[in-house]
C-alpha cells in the first residue's frame, strides 16, 4: 500500500512539473526555459526535478505531451460537437490562433521536431505517434465532409490531412522568421480554397436557366 501511495505522488509531481513547465515555456520561450527554471517553480533541486524524468530531452517532450493534452481540452471539439459541420474547421483555427500567443511552446515544438528526426531521440516516438493520430482524426472528418459536399473531393481524404499537418507546421516556422505571419487567416484561406463553390456560405442558388446551357 506504502509503494502504491508512494506511485501516486509521483505521479502527481511529475503532473505539477509538466504544468508549471507549460507556463515557464510559453514565458521564457524554448532558450530561457532552463531545467533550472522549472526546476524552480515547483520548489525543486534540479537534480530533484530530473528525478522524474530520465534526461532533460525527455523533459522537454513530455511538456509537448502535456501541451497537446491541455490543448485537445480547451481547443478541439468534443465528440458530441464533432457531429456539427464545420466544427473541424473550426477547433482547427483556434488551435492555430491559441499557438499565436505562446511562441515559446512553438519555438519548443519546432526545435524538438527536428531532433526528433534522429530515431534514437526520446521526442521520435512523439512526432510519428502524433502525427499519426492527427492524420487519422483529421482522415475521418474530412472524408465525411467530403460526402456530404462541404470540402472538396478532388484530393483524398488522407493526402488532405497530411496537407494541413504541413501547413500548420511549416506556418510555425514561417511565424517564428516573421511574426507578421497570420496564422489562423492563412489556415482558414485552405478550408476556403477546398470548399466547393456551391457550399460556400452565402453561395448564390443554382440559376435554372443554366442547366440547359442557355
């Protein structure tokens, strides 16, 4: 029982680390968040902090776990709210707009993206799963507006998703040269740009005139 409880606190601190981590990121941006600096927030040594964590690599991967939780929560559409059309669109922006104001988590993702290249680096295994299940979550509602006539269908489903997941990410970059970059306006342009004439909000009905050629 002593093991057990001892487990759960562990648990817990590593929980208030990576939050407070969150916080210290999204101020200090990815060279001013020390291990020093988190380490500090929670009342910890730095020794004591890299205690839960195997190495300051993994660390710094698990804040971006922690951020991609955080931000499903507050951001993304609940299963419930996924049934609207449009909704995808929607939580998608948001996203977009609420990484606008944390450069430090954006700075973050896009230097442990590229380390994460290496497959021997902890934040490997992170990219590719995520990647994947994004792709996949993204597969799924894309297909059905697709059917139902709201995005186009002149590109599959799945090239689709990859085509956000590029665009958001190579944004981020684009962002982090020139913060003049929008972001948001420029991933809602794509929804734009991929949604049929005829589905467009505000679209002029269909002349009857027109069917016959005249």
């Amino acid at each position: 029982m002593a093991q057990r409880g001892s487990y759960a606190k562990g648990v817990a601190k590593r929980e208030e680390i990576l939050e407070a981590a969150l916080d210290v990121v999204a101020r200090e941006g990815y060279r001013g968040a020390s291990v020093k600096e988190i380490a500090d927030a929670v009342g910890l040594s730095q020794a004591g902090l890299l205690h839960y964590f195997d190495s300051k690599e993994e660390l710094f991967t698990e804040i971006l776990r922690k951020r991609d939780e955080v931000d499903s929560a507050h951001y993304l559409p609940t299963a419930v709210e996924a049934a609207s059309p449009g909704i995808l669109r929607e939580g998608y922006v948001r996203v977009i707009r609420h990484n606008s104001e944390v450069p430090g988590l954006v700075q973050l993702f896009s230097r442990l993206a590229v380390d994460g290249a290496d497959p021997e680096h902890p934040a490997h295994a992170y990219f590719l799963n995520r990647g994947s299940a994004l792709r996949e979550s993204f597969t799924g509602e894309l297909a059905r507006q697709q059917a139902a006539g709201l995005l186009t269908d002149r590109i599959d489903a799945d090239t689709l998703a990859r085509i956000f997941q590029a665009v958001a990410d190579g944004l981020q970059v684009q962002w982090m040269l020139d913060p003049e970059v929008d972001m948001p306006a420029i991933v809602d342009a794509l929804f734009d740009a991929l949604t049929p004439a005829a589905a467009s909000p505000g679209a002029a009905p269909a002349d009857p005139e027109d069917s016959d050629g005249s």
